[in-house]
C-alpha cells in the first residue's frame, strides 16, 4: 500500500513500512529538460543546504551552491554543443549538407 505524506507543501510517500524522502518532478513543454532545469537537478543532488544551519555556514553553502550550479550548467551546455557537433559530422558523413548545417544551427 501507497500512501501520501506530505511535509509543508512537498510531497513525501510512504510505501508499507518503508518512508521515501522528498520527490521533486521537473517537466518541460515542446522538448526536452533545459540547461538551467539540468543543472538545477544536479545541483541539488549534490549540495543540500539545511534550513537549520548557522547563517554564517549557511552562506558559505549556498554561495558554494551558486558555484557548483554554474559549473555544472557550463558543462552540460557544452557537452550538448559537443554532441551536436558529433551529430553533424555525422550527418555530413552521410552526405546530408544542409540537413547537418540545420542540426549545427539549433
């Protein structure tokens, strides 16, 4: 049996004995999940910064955060730059010109 917990306003789940952390969903309209959204989910799978913590560390960790976040959003731009250039060459390979310059300029 599944069913509902909530804390605040997220949503936790508790199946039989057994109590999931928080769930976050991230969806996006006409294509896939952007750089920023990435980014944003990586970010937060790799710092937490809790609520209770001293203001003084608190700031450090989110300033870290900021730092982390810009990092991870320059990568993942770039290894989408990358693939699609991979893609072209690809493409090109093929003998399909204008359909890879199309690619190139997404």
């Amino acid at each position: 049996m599944i069913s509902l917990l909530y804390l605040g306003d997220t949503i936790m789940f508790e199946a039989g004995s057994m109590k999931l952390g928080p769930v976050s969903v991230v969806t996006s309209e006409n294509g896939g999940l952007s750089n920023d959204q990435i980014a944003d989910m990586a970010t937060n799978k790799i710092v937490y910064v809790s609520e209770n913590s001293p203001q003084e560390i608190r700031l450090q960790a989110e300033a870290f955060k900021d730092k982390v976040r810009n990092l991870l959003q320059f990568y993942v731009e770039l290894a989408r730059r990358e693939e699609r250039a991979t893609i072209c060459a690809k493409i090109r390979e093929a003998g399909q010109f204008e359909l890879a310059d199309a690619i190139r300029r997404l």
